[in-house]
C-alpha cells in the first residue's frame, strides 16, 4: 500500500501513449525513449483499478531523554497525513 505521491512514480503496465509514424501508428507503454515511459505512470485514484485501503500514513519520530533510571526513548506519531491505497490489478495485497 502506498500514498498517492509515491504511486505517481510507479510505472503502470496498462497506460499507453501513441506513437504516430507515418500514416499507421501504435501504442506504446515503455521504450528506449523515456519520454513514452514517464507519460505510463500511474495515476492513482484517477484509475479504475485504484482501491483505497482503510489504513493512513504516519510519520514516527523517536528522540532520547534523560529518565531517572538512565536514558528513555520517547516516540512521537504524527496524526494521519495521507490515506493509502493500492492498485487493484493485482488483486489486495497481504498486509499484516
């Protein structure tokens, strides 16, 4: 499962941008030319196959303190910043 932001860098097998040559053309979804790939990114929500999970990203921050018995480790979580969702081609992940 990932944020929106992150899926934006994946490459999706199912985007296509067409390649006119000459008369005829074709689509395409990867090549040499990494200008074709970067148009084949996922699009996340805007997919039909987007699924959104329940879950949400949280940032954890751990600093150490002095505590009266020696050092102790205090942990911060942020409140939630972005739901996570996941493509649906595959089917849903296992998350445990």
């Amino acid at each position: 499962m990932m944020t929106q932001a992150k899926a934006s860098k994946k490459w999706c097998p199912m985007a296509r941008v067409a390649i006119h040559a000459g008369t005829g053309g074709a689509a395409a979804n990867r090549s040499v030319d990494l200008e074709i790939q970067k148009h084949c990114m996922c699009v996340g929500p805007d997919c039909a196959m987007w699924r959104w999970s329940e879950k949400y990203a949280y940032t954890e921050t751990a600093r150490q303190k002095p505590h009266e018995n020696g050092m102790e480790v205090e942990v911060k979580v942020s409140p939630p910043s972005a739901r996570l969702g996941y493509c649906g081609l595959a089917g849903k992940p296992e998350v445990q």
